[in-house]
C-alpha cells in the first residue's frame, strides 16, 4: 500500500486505503441498520443487491491490494495471509449463497424419505432418511430439591426453598410445617379420582405436600402449571411450585439407506452432532411437543463453508503473525525512568 | 461456596485498589507490594471459584449473564497480569481494577442459579468460543480505560509528550494483544453456529454487532498503521470500540432478541 504511485488513477483508486475505510465505515453502518430491524425485514439489507456490491466492491479492493502487496511488497507475510483470509472467506460465502441451498423435512417415526422441502418446491436426496426413533430427554428434577415457595398469611410469613422429598420443613414461628412425600411429573386424575403419573414426561409436574399446622394436617397436591390450584382445607397457608422442566437432548435416530453406494446404516441426530453425508448435512430443528411422533430435520447443502472455515484458519494465523511478533518490542516507560 | 469465594475476592480486589490509591498518593512502594499481593489473592480465589462453580455444575460456567460478567472481570485482571509480565506496566493497575470491580458488582445484582444448559449450547465450543471472547473483550476494555486516561492527560501535557506517548503504546499493545482473541472468538462462533444450526452465518443482531465491533478494531489498526493515528483521535476511536463492544455484549440481549439472548 506504500507504492501508491504504481498504475494508472482508477487502479491507484481501487486499491487505494482510502476505499477501504470508507468502504469499511459503509459496510459497518449497513450491518448495524440491518441489525436494527425486525427479523423478518433484515434480508431488505443483508440479501440486497446493494449490500451485495458493498461487499464485492471491498473484495475487489481488497484483492487489488493484496495483489499489490504480493508483487511489490513481499516482506509483510502476515499481513498477506490475512488479507488472503478475507477474501477466501468471502469467496467462500459467495459459493454458500450460489450453490448453497437449505430445506427441512418431516419424518413421522417408522417414515422414510428422499425428498425435503426448500421454500416452495421439493428436492430429492440422492438416498433415502428413515426415522427409527424419536425421544427427548429431560434433565432431572428435584436432584438439587423442588423450588417451593410458601406462605402463611396471618403470620406474614414467607421463604422460597429447595425442597427434598421426605424431609420436614418448620416454618419459623408460625407452627405450620410440612414435608413434600410425592413427585409426579405427568399428573392426572383417573376415573376413579385417584392422583396418577401416566407418563416419565413432565408434561404436569405436581408435587405432593404433607401439612401439619396449628389447626391439624392436611395433605395437598400443588402444580407447577397451575399455581392457582391448590385443593386444601386451610387457606391461611399457600403454596407455589416453581418447577421448569428443562429439556437436556433432542434425539432422531435415523437409518440412511443408499443402495447406489452400498451403504446402509443408523445414527444419531442430536443438537451439535448433525448427521453428515454425501455433502448433505441434518441438523435436528423441530419436534412433534405433543405426542413425540415425529421430528423436524433441517437439511443443508453448503459446499463453501469448507473454504470458509479454511479462510477462518488462514485469518487467525496471519492475524497472530502479524501482531503477537510487536508485543515483544520493547517501548519506554517514563515513570519507570524517572525513578 | 461459590458465591463467599467471589465476595472474598472481591473485597481482596477493592483492597488492593484502595491501597494502590493510597500508595500512588503517598509514594510507599511497600503499600504498593501488598496491593499486588492483594491482587494475586483476589486472583486466586476467583479462579478458584470459577473452576469450583464448573465442577459443581458440571458444564462450563459461561451461559448465563451472571457467569459471563464473572468470567469477564477474571479476564480483565488476567490481562493486567499478562501486561504487568510483559511490560511492568503498573499503570494499568487502578483502571483494571475498576472495570473487574465493576463486572463483579454487576454479576451480584445477576442471577446466580446455576440452570442446566439447553441442548444449543452443549457443546465443547462454548468454552474456547466464550473464553477467547472474553480475554478479547478484557484486553480491550482495559484499552478503553487508556483511551479515557489519555484524554484526561492530554489536557495536561503537550502532545507527543513522553508520558502521552507511553498511554498510547500501551494502547495500542492491548488492542493488538486482544484482537486476535476477538478474531478467535468469532471465527469459533461461527464455526459453532455450523455445527448447531447449520449456518455459519446468519446475520443474527449479535454475530452482526460482533462482526461490527470486529471492523472498527480493523478501523483502528488500519489508521494507527497506516495514517499514524497517535493522538486523541486513535484514543476517541479505542473509546468507540469499546462502547461497540459493551453493546455487542450486553446492549443486544436487552434490545435485539436473537439466539444470544440469555438473562
């Protein structure tokens, strides 16, 4: 960047500093509207035509400089491996967005499919996805105690605790205290009006509180979803449970079947571990919350984020290259002199 | 446990800022060692308590706001520590100190549940992605300190006075010390959000603002590098960044919904 001189006026201008910092400025100020709108509405920036130009124009600017840089000033390799970083990420992410494409498909379980669905239109997968299973995972509850939290009115008491089953709680000086005897994550009525768990799904937490106070003991069920509910003889003592289930793993298992390849197997789709194959990658995205029938997959064909990632390889190392030699420079400290 | 660990290092590190306040006031180089030793003691059990609340939790202690404002002022005196080492530079030692009070103060007004992580960020990315990020964030936040410092002392001294020029160095050394952290952090960001969602790009308000607080640290190494930005211009834009930068990290849960936005 130092040879300004060489080349004729529009190239000295392509290439120039001071295209890339207004550039620089222009890209920053973009990004930053673009991040202010609405979700929906941000593709008015980052997808447009202009933004497009933006970037290209940086691209070429950079390229023109670093071209530059190579023929005329070979001693800043750092800086020419970061420059180069730049423009293999962009070139990378111009192939995403030109033969990149991404869809999302439905597998009910024991369902298979070659096909998945990007917008409006169907595309075919050169082998067949099948859902073998479905399961979802709940991180376990009541491990560190059940958040409760009561109160007692005409004492104007009040404490939020961490519960465990089978140990008794006094409630300061109020003479109430009472034990939590009983969880059941999916509770319901049966025909006989009996409290039942019917599934391990946390689908109505509901925890069972023996209550032993001035006025005698009760026993008293009280839900997490319903807070309001609480079917109890004594209204001078309220509870709340606080319990939010949490969900730990999201789990397709799926069988890829390819006869033209000979291959046939069944793996995994969780969160953080897509299924990849053929260039073609599934990423668990939805799931059926009712019934856990079926699962939503999102499918991704992406053949520039490998230049991608190598341009991210690239940029770290010529940035440390560039920079982490100066650190040992040393410089003066004047306060240090003086004394 | 946690939670006493991280009060006894935070009354450690307003010790030892009270102390070297005393000592750059009075000129008592022993007052000055025992707020050094204040420091490394605070240091201490802070790290203690980080390492303390990941095996309690058994995940990385880097999801919740709380956790991040912990992790960022134990970054900040980390970065005090790396430049005391490179270059004694004890100036740094007062404004590091009330960043990572003030980081701290803000994690006691946070909540400091530990919930269970959801299945997005089970990931051995959240640790190198969270922690580059925050050694970066350290680095340039203690840079922005100077920047304030050099304002100040420019009404004072005369430009290009050693003492001005001294400021600006160190700077500029943090801001090349962090940046690659920055660059770290973000790449591994992205290559993260690959593996999650499958999509290492997606515009969402915090990679956006992230990529923008990226671009002006580029502006700066750029003018610095190239035009000789030296003076109170470099430090206005040092200042910016890190405003950008404050926002990237707490501005865009607040305002920008998006993936990031954790409480």
């Amino acid at each position: 960047m130092k040879n300004e001189t060489h080349g004729n006026p529009f190239w000295r201008m392509i290439k120039s500093i001071r295209l890339a910092l207004v550039l620089l400025w222009a890209i920053i100020v973009a990004s930053f509207i673009g991040a202010l709108l609405p979700t929906e509405q941000q593709p008015l920036v980052y997808s447009s035509l202009w933004f497009f130009c933006l970037v290209g124009l940086f691209a070429l600017n950079l390229l023109t400089c670093s071209i530059d840089r190579i023929f005329f000033n070979r001693r800043r390799i750092g800086s020419t491996i970061t420059h180069a970083a730049v423009l293999v990420i962009l070139a990378g992410s111009l192939i995403s967005v030109l033969f990149g494409f991404r869809g999302h498909m439905e597998l009910s379980e024991g369902q298979g499919s070659d096909r998945f669905i990007d917008g409006d239109k169907a595309r075919g997968l050169p082998f067949k996805v099948t859902l073998e299973d479905f399961s979802l995972q709940w991180y376990e509850t009541g491990q560190n105690g059940f958040p409760v939290r009561v109160r007692v009115d005409d004492a104007g008491f009040k404490a939020s605790l961490r519960v465990q089953l089978n140990a008794t709680y006094p409630l300061g000086k109020t003479g109430y205290s009472f034990v939590a005897i009983k969880y059941l994550p999916h509770f319901i009525f049966n025909e006989d009006h009996a409290a039942v768990n019917v599934s391990d799904q946390p689908k109505n937490p509901a925890l069972l509180v023996r209550i032993t106070g001035p006025g005698g003991g009760e026993d008293r069920w009280i839900f997490s979803l319903h807070p309001d509910l609480q079917m109890g003889g004594d209204p001078n003592i309220r509870f709340r449970f606080d319990l939010e289930p949490q969900i730990k793993e999201f789990r397709s298992t799926v069988k890829v079947s390819d006869p033209s390849r000979g291959a046939d197997f069944t793996r995994d789709i969780k969160v953080n571990t897509p299924l990849e194959y053929r260039g073609y990658t599934f990423y668990q995205s939805r799931y059926d919350s009712e019934g856990l029938a079926w699962t939503g997959l999102d499918v991704v064909y992406d053949p520039g984020v490998k230049i991608v990632f190598l341009g991210f390889i690239l940029l770290n190392f010529g940035i440390i290259v560039i920079f982490y030699p100066k650190l040992k420079a040393s410089f003066v400290n004047p306060q240090r002199e003086k004394t | 446990m946690t939670d006493l660990l991280l009060k006894v290092s935070f009354s450690a590190y307003i010790s030892a800022a009270f102390l070297a306040v005393f000592s750059s006031a009075s000129g008592k180089s022993a007052i000055q060692r025992a707020a050094g030793i204040l420091l490394r003691a605070g240091f201490l059990f802070h790290s203690g308590m980080i390492l303390l609340r990941w095996h309690a939790a058994g995940r990385p202690p880097f999801a919740s706001m709380y956790e991040a404002l912990v992790l960022f002022s134990w970054a900040i005196v980390a970065v005090y520590f790396v430049f005391d080492a490179l270059y004694r530079a004890k100036i740094l030692f007062i404004p590091a100190l009330i960043l990572a009070l003030c980081m701290l103060l803000g994690a006691f007004f946070g909540d400091s549940a530990m919930k269970p992580l959801v299945p997005a960020l089970q990931s051995p990315w959240i640790s190198i992605h969270v922690v580059t990020y925050f050694i970066g964030y350290g680095s340039l936040s203690v840079a922005f300190m100077l920047g304030l410092l050099y304002l100040v002392y420019r009404k004072q001294h005369s430009a290009g006075s050693d003492q001005l020029r001294y400021i600006d160095t160190l700077m500029y050394r943090l801001i090349i010390f962090g940046f690659p952290f920055l660059t770290i952090g973000m790449t591994t960001g992205s290559a993260w959000a690959d593996v999650a969602w499958g999509t290492y790009w997606g515009w969402d308000p915090k990679e956006t603002c992230s990529l923008i607080t990226w671009l002006v640290y580029v502006v700066y190494l750029h003018m610095r590098v190239l035009r000789g930005w030296k003076d109170s211009k470099a430090a206005w834009l040092c200042i910016i960044g890190f405003l950008v930068t404050l926002f990237t990290f707490i501005g865009v849960n607040f305002i920008l919904p998006g993936l990031h936005s954790y409480n």
